[in-house]
C-alpha cells in the first residue's frame, strides 16, 4: 500500500509542475584531492591509557598517507597535568608510514585521571583523518587498599584463602630486644597485596616503636620478608635511630646468612634486624611479630636442678624437679653428659633415639650420671612431633667414684664488680666472697656466689641462686682472663654472661702468647687480681673498660679505668688492705615493658655478632 501511495503522489506533483526535470540539477562535483604528507591519528589509538608508576613513558602511534620523503611535522600539545612531556613535533623517515611518539611523565598520583591534547599542524594534516587526539591517563593504584580483616579483604575482590593473618583477629605483639625490650602487645596490623604481582604484599603495623608505622615487605610465594631501612625515633644524645633488616644495612650479608620470614600457618614474623644511628649501631638479633588469632604450640618445659644424691647403694644420681610441661610437649627426656659435649648435639641424638636416656615426669626424677665425674651436663629437652622443641641445660660438678675433688675453698675474699654495676649506672661495690683454687691447676680460682641473692650487695628475687662461680686463670700471674661464662641472671635485657677482653680477643682467633705481648691480658700480684684496662676513643673522648657483659646476645663493654679486682684472702700469708666494704643498696633500674635501654648500654656496637659500619 505504501509504496502505491507514494506513485500516486509523485504522479499527482508532476502533473501540476512540481517536480522539475531539468538535467542541470544532477550535476556531481567530485571532491579535492588533497596533497601533501596527510598526517594523522589512527581510529584506534585508545581513548584513555592506564600507566605503570615505574614505567616513565609511553607512546602514541601517528601516521601518513606520504610517505615517499623523510619530513619532521610540528604539533602542539597541552595537558591538564604538568607531570606530561609531550614532543613538539614527530619525524618520519623516507618510506615510513607510522611513527611512535613518545610521552614522557613523572611523579603520578594514583588513581588521579589526567587529559592530553595533541593536533597535528594545518599544513600536515588530513582532513580525511583524526588530526586532533584527545584522550585521558592514569595511574591505577599499585596495592589494593589496607585490611585488616578477612572481610575487608573480600570486599577488594580477593580470595579468603589469600589473606595471610588471622580471620578472627587484627592485631600482633611485637618483641623488641636491641633498642628496647619486651612484648608491645595489642598492635593494629594491616596487609596489602600488589595489583601488579601477587605475590608481593606488604604489612603494616601501627602505634609501633615510638608511635609510627612499620613496614614489612612479604612475598607470599616464598614467605620471605625484607625490612627496608625505616626511621624509628630520636634518640637524644645520637639523633634519629632507624631499623632495617641486615642485607639492606650492609651489603656484605645476605638473607641465606640473617633470615627474615613469616609462617602464615602459625602467624609468626622472625626478622634479622638491625637498629642503628649516622655514628654506629645498637645492635642486631631477631625481633619478632607474632600475629593474635593463631594457636601458638607450647613446648616449654620448666626444671630446677636440686643437686646430686647418694642413696643407700652408694648410687649417685642427678636430681631435678621438673615442674611444669607445656601442652603441646609430648615427651621429656634427658641425659647426664660431660660438660664439653655440645647440648644441641646431645638433644639431636636424644630426639633420634641414638642414645639411652631417661624419660622425665612431673615432680621430683633421679637420673643416672653414666658413672660420670668431674664437670657434668645435665641436658633436658621436651619433644613433639619427632623433634627438640626446647633445650634446659643444668652444668654441675660431681667428684665421687673415686675422683677427688681439685677445687679447695682459702677462705673469704674481696671483690669488686666492674660488670654489672657500672653498665646500670649504679655504685661500683666492693664485697666478701669466698674464693676456691683448683689444686690440679694452681691458679685457676673461683670467686663463689658474686652475683648470688646471699652474697651480691643489690641482689633481688631475680638474681642468681647460689652454686655458681666466676672463674679466673691466673695461672700465668702477668697472663690473667676470664672466660665467657654465665652469671645466672637476667635483669631484662637477657642472660647476663661475662668475660675479659683478653679472653675474647683469644676466642675470635687471636693466640695467647700474642694477647699477652699486647699486654692485654691481666695480672696477679700482691694477692690481688685485676685486668687489663683498654681504651677506645669516642665523640665524648676517651672511654676506658676491662671486659665485656653480655646482655642476651649483645654483647657491651663493661668495667671502666682500673676497677675490676679480686683480693685473694689474706691466709695465704699475703696481706693487702681491703677496701671498705658497701653497706647500702642504692636502688637499680629496673626494666619494664618496652623500656629504653641504658643510653651507655645502648650506644655500644654488638660484639657477638659485629656487622661493619
């Protein structure tokens, strides 16, 4: 019907001169043809771009329809962000039909979008083609954002078996133990995964050290972990204090050497860090992070070592106490050995069934001494799972099955702790104790008890117990050192262990005889013993000690300018005049949770595991 209608219509406008016919209506007029080089835009160069950070450029594809000469066309560019460097003109070689213009930006902020305006000069261009590109960029942000729960982490998009903490709980106890000591309990932690790699992930802990941030690098394939240098705190005598992990401190070392890793099925950080000043560094050692919401294994055993008994059978046994064992300890076991065997060894070989040895029950147990004598080892460990899990070590002296005993008590001495006391900034004391030589050795002496709740002058209920010693080889009266040796107590900072600085120089490769012509050993004279004094020059001038105290395992120098002595007692038919004895205790620091440590503590290098500056 339509197109009846239609013929009807045309028909009707002709009749009456509507429509003309005259040809000069239909005259085609072909276009221009244009000439010269016709530069353009392609349709499909992209209407926005998203960048990469690290990138630094990227390019815009521009061609012609000319490409029999080499031409260098002008264009004219203006962004709406000056973070763009975009060519002022392109140049295309004879017979190149496409060339790549390179835009060049800088200091992008994420997720901020940006438009770019290119046109080809008049002369060049087409008007057949795009001679005006507009289009946007961006830099999408690398991370997803901060979570700390699983919930928010779905809420990016990501998978719940990705999320590396806990899925009920956002927090972590950090254990401080170089710059300061002890548990930071209850701090936010947060993650975020790479939008580019996904494996690489970082974690966030807030209000942590003096208040700020710390920033932990992950990679969720491996489970490695890097502590990139970060600034900490200032402190008031060395200015800003910072923390990094060993490798990124000094390039010397490698994460084979100080590992730094999280275990996301038990939730637990160990990293190998340092903290350090622009003059030196505090310390290294492993700091940790444990992460709430993970069931943490207990392992832990405790024992009391309560002496040697003799029994109606004239059989000798050790006796220990044990008493307490952890819930997750599936056995105790331990083993009497000479005091020189290596307890990790001895606790391999008691894990792997090696060697015969008693199992431990809660209470009061008799352990067989192997008809062993002198220098004894009682080695203890708890196992789980076919494995040591925890190490106590007890040394004790047994001299019975027909074994006299070489050590022989002379009587009440004087000595005076150059250890201790000066590192905790407390009066130096001079006090009674008993001094025992070993027959077998003449020289070789024990200063009984030094440290001990009986004997020490600012002893507490966390010093050491009586049975311990300090012992002296002043068998070579001008070639005096004292040995690494524990003391038994711990004020905070870690087990307190001392030696002279002959004996370590000794340890760490030097001879003895060497050590001594460097005058460097100490000396036996008139019935008194002292050491020898060294000096180190420092920013506040000269700085004298005698040994070092290790705190843990950091080590420090300790004693100052001629203060270490023993005065052996006075039976020996040596008289020496003793120095007034101390008869007040002026109170001792005490450390608590995240406490700073000693500012003269803290300012020296660790020795045990010294890092070059």
């Amino acid at each position: 019907m339509k197109k009846n209608v239609r013929y009807v219509l045309f028909a009707f406008l002709t009749v009456f001169g509507l429509v003309s016919c005259d040809e000069s209506d239909y005259e085609y007029t072909a276009p221009e043809v244009e000439t010269g080089a016709q530069v353009y835009f392609p349709v499909s160069n992209p209407s926005s771009m998203d960048l990469k950070s690290l990138a630094g450029s990227f390019v815009v594809p521009i061609t012609r329809v000319d490409t029999t000469q080499a031409m260098t066309v002008n264009l004219m560019a203006e962004a709406t962000s000056q973070n763009y460097t975009v060519p002022q003109s392109v140049s295309f070689a004879a017979g190149q039909a496409e060339a790549k213009l390179s835009i060049q930006y800088k200091d992008l902020q994420y997720d901020v979008t940006d438009t770019i305006r290119i046109k080809v000069d008049e002369s060049a261009s087409s008007s057949y083609g795009i001679s005006e590109y507009v289009f946007t960029v961006s830099c999408p942000a690398p991370w997803t954002p901060w979570c700390s729960t699983v919930s928010e982490w779905e809420a990016c998009g990501m998978s719940s078996e990705a999320w590396p903490l806990s899925k009920t709980a956002s927090t972590c106890t950090y254990t401080y133990c170089i710059y300061w000591d002890g548990d930071d309990q209850g701090l936010p932690i947060y993650y975020r995964q790479s939008t580019i790699d996904a494996t690489q992930g970082q974690f966030r802990i807030t209000n942590w050290g003096a208040g700020g941030d710390l920033i932990v690098e992950y990679n969720s394939a491996t489970g490695a972990c890097q502590v990139l240098p970060q600034y900490v705190v200032d402190h008031s005598t060395y200015g800003p204090v910072y923390i990094s992990d060993i490798p990124h401190h000094s390039a010397q070392y490698t994460y084979e050497q100080f590992p730094c890793f999280y275990n996301k099925e038990s939730g637990k950080f160990e990293l190998s860090v340092v903290w350090y000043v622009d003059a030196g560094m505090f310390g290294n050692d492993v700091e940790t992070i444990q992460v709430d919401g993970f069931y943490v294994p207990d392992y832990s055993i405790s024992a009391l070592f309560e002496g040697t008994l003799t029994d109606a059978s004239q059989t000798t046994f050790a006796l220990l106490n044990l008493q307490e064992i952890g819930p997750d300890v599936e056995a105790v076991k331990a083993l009497v050995v000479a005091k020189d065997d290596d307890a990790a060894a001895v606790a391999d070989a008691i894990a792997a069934g090696d060697v015969e040895c008693d199992d431990l029950v809660l209470g009061n147990n008799k352990l067989s001494l192997n008809d062993l004598t002198g220098e004894l080892k009682l080695v203890v460990v708890s196992l789980a799972e076919g494995e040591v899990k925890n190490i106590n070590v007890f040394n004790f002296e047994y001299y019975g099955g027909g074994s006299a005993n070489p050590w022989v008590s002379l009587g009440m001495g004087l000595y005076t702790d150059a250890f201790v006391a000066p590192m905790f900034g407390i009066e130096v004391p001079t006090y009674e104790v008993e001094i025992m030589e070993n027959t077998e050795n003449p020289g070789l002496y024990r200063v009984m008890n030094p440290y001990s709740n009986s004997v020490y002058p600012y002893a507490e209920d966390d010093c050491a117990a009586d049975g311990l010693y300090l012992e002296i080889d002043a068998k070579d009266p001008n070639g005096v050192y004292i040995q690494l040796q524990d003391l038994g107590f711990d004020w905070g900072y870690g087990p307190m262990a001392v030696c002279s600085w002959g004996a370590y120089l000794m340890a760490n490769g030097y001879g003895f005889d060497e050590v001594k012509a460097e005058g460097l050993l100490g000396t036996l004279k008139d019935g008194v013993i002292t050491l020898a004094t060294m000096s180190r020059d420092t920013d506040k001038g000269t700085s004298y000690y005698q040994g070092l105290l290790f705190m843990g395992e950091d080590g420090y120098y300790a004693g100052g300018n001629d203060l270490f002595r023993v005065v052996l007692p006075a039976d020996n038919g040596i008289v020496v005049k003793a120095p007034a004895l101390m008869k007040t205790k002026p109170a001792r620091r005490m450390v608590g949770q995240k406490a700073r440590k000693l500012e003269k503590a803290a300012a020296c290098r660790t020795l045990k595991t010294e890092l070059s500056m």
